[in-house]
C-alpha cells in the first residue's frame, strides 16, 4: 500500500509492505505489531504517552524510508 501526503508543503511518500515489520526490528529493535497493538489501546483510552507518540514516529519513519 501507498500513500502520498504532503507535509510542510513537500509530498512524503508513505510505503507498507510486507518487509516493512522486518525493516522496523531492524532500524528499532523492537516488534513493529506489538507497538501498534498498544497505540491501538493507547487510542481506545484517548490519550497517548510520549513513548507511544515515540513508537508512532518510528513507525512513520520506517514507512517513509521504503
């Protein structure tokens, strides 16, 4: 899947695949689907902690990189 969006007037592209979760434990140590099951939850309650904006980021970023 892809996605355009332009941030600060520059057109990022976002990419999801399925190397994206591999590419993310690589960059970031950590299981890409388990950070978005507790963003999930985080979203349910309202509310987001830094470290889960932190994982949104990381997620973001690994998505922009392919």
């Amino acid at each position: 899947m892809e996605k355009t969006i332009t941030i600060d007037g520059r057109e990022i592209k976002f990419k999801a695949t399925a190397n994206t979760p591999r590419l993310y434990r690589l960059k970031f140590r950590r299981d890409m689907m388990r950070d978005m099951a507790e963003l999930a939850k985080q979203h349910k309650r309202g509310r987001f902690d830094i470290p889960d904006l932190t994982m949104f980021e990381n997620i973001a970023y690994t998505m922009a990189l392919q």
